[in-house]
C-alpha cells in the first residue's frame, strides 16, 4: 500500500537551561529537702497560619527542529535563532541533530560561518509542536532559484513494525520534477516532485533499488541515477535529493545525489 502527501512550505529553535539542649543534675553532700518541682505551664498551641501553595510556571510548550545545509553554491553556514548561534560551520550536504525549540515565532539567520556580517538570510519562521527540517536549499547566484528556507514536517510517528515512512525533498536547482520508481519503472514512488516540493510514501521494509527519472506522464522517463537504500521497518526517513544534475554548467562541482537520513 502507499500513501503519498505533498507538502510545500515557504515559510521558513532554545532550551531552557536551568542541636539539642542537654540537662545535667549537680549531686552535693549535704541532704537536702527536695522541693516540689513545679508542673510547667501549658503554652497555648497557636493555630498554624495556612500557606497559599504557589502556582506551579507550566513548561513552555516546544518543538523540534533540525537544520539541513541544502545550497549546493552556498559556503558553510552558521545558524542563528532569536540572535543565538545555534550552529556553526554547517557544509553542504549536511543535517543536524533535532534542537529543542519553543513554539512560536523566531528569527532565523543564516550567515556565511564564521562571519556575522554576511548574511544569506534572515527572516521570521513559525515553529509547530512537531518536528521540521529547515533546508536551506536554493542558490546564493541565481535569481531563478534563491537561496531560503524550506520547511519539511517531519511524520515521526510510527509507520508500524512492517513499514517504512520515506519524506523525499527535491533540493536539486537544476533538476526537473522528478519520478522515483522501483523495479525497473513497475512501481512508482513518487509522481512529480519539482524543486523546493517534498512528498512521503509508506513502503514495505526491505532493501530498493531506487530510480530517479525525469517526470513523464507515463512515469517512464530517462533515469538519472539509481540509489540503492536498505529500510528498516518502523523507521522513518528524509531522502533528500542534493547538488547538481550537470555540474559542469553550474557555479560548483557538487554533483546529484540522494542523501538517506534516518528520522527517529
């Protein structure tokens, strides 16, 4: 069985760190009449005055966020939240681990690593209570296909103990829509899928071949590469496509791929 979403969002996080008294009797040799000792005087016992117990600050609610370096022309980056550097020196291709970050509203900047005055972006993004990629895809030269942000919803769920949940993310400027198909163009996994769009397919556990392909009508176009990948049941991944198809006519020598990234 597969199921497919399509999700496109051009929008596009911070933890909180945080004696006794001893008596003693003097004995002399001289008798003594022992006086009565007299019975002590009862202290009235003061009604205790009740205590107002404080309001407990509930924790802010929060979400997860992890940061993909997607730009194939871009240098490595720093990542900013709210003014906080919460990453540094990011290189093309990778993806960090998943952040803690409230939800809410927060300024993200990206800037070349290691100087705050280059900046490549900087803008306000709306995190959820889920978990996101936020892809920095698109180029620092083109007008065509600006460098940003592309938030991904990350579906952590559990796809069951059979089944693997796969989010591919078309991040490749100068590829087409893409098909992806197995067994040789019988079964299509993805239908389509243009630059800055992601979609998700369940699939059953096991070990593919995938075939990445111009998008036909007949999903039959030429393939462009072939990916082998290994998926696990009960595992939930990104299949990001990354660099370019022909990187002889491009501004770097990052060529096309498919980088595989585990979820959960």
């Amino acid at each position: 069985m597969n199921t497919q979403r399509r999700d496109v969002l051009k929008a596009v996080g911070g933890v909180v760190l945080v004696g006794g008294l001893a008596g003693c009797a003097g004995q002399g040799g001289e008798t003594t009449t022992a006086e009565p000792t007299p019975e002590p005087t009862a202290t009235p016992t003061e009604t205790p005055t009740e205590t107002a117990e404080p309001t407990a600050t509930p924790e802010p609610e929060t979400g997860m966020v992890r940061v993909a370096h997607a730009s194939p022309d871009a240098p490595n980056v720093d990542v900013y939240v709210d003014g906080s550097v919460v990453l540094e020196d990011v290189p093309f291709r990778a993806v960090s681990d998943y952040l803690m970050v409230p939800v809410g509203p927060h300024t993200v900047t990206i800037t070349a690593a290691g100087d705050a005055e280059t900046v490549a972006f900087e803008g306000e993004v709306e995190v959820g209570s889920g978990a996101y990629t936020v892809a920095a895809i698109g180029e620092l030269t083109s007008e065509d296909t600006e460098f940003g942000p592309l938030i991904v919803e990350d579906y952590l769920s559990d796809p069951g103990d059979d089944t693997a949940r796969v989010t591919l993310v078309h991040a490749s400027p100068d590829a087409p829509a893409v098909d992806v198909t197995v067994g040789d163009g019988e079964t299509v996994l993805y239908d389509g899928v243009a630059f800055g769009e992601t979609s998700t397919v369940e699939v059953p556990a096991g070990d593919y071949g995938l075939e990445i392909r111009g998008d036909t009508e007949s999903n039959d176009g030429d393939v462009v590469t072939t990916v082998d990948v290994s998926l696990a049941g009960g595992a939930v991944y990104s299949a990001m496509a990354l660099g370019y198809l022909t990187p002889d006519d491009e501004p770097t020598d990052e060529a096309f791929g498919l980088a595989l990234v585990q979820n959960n």
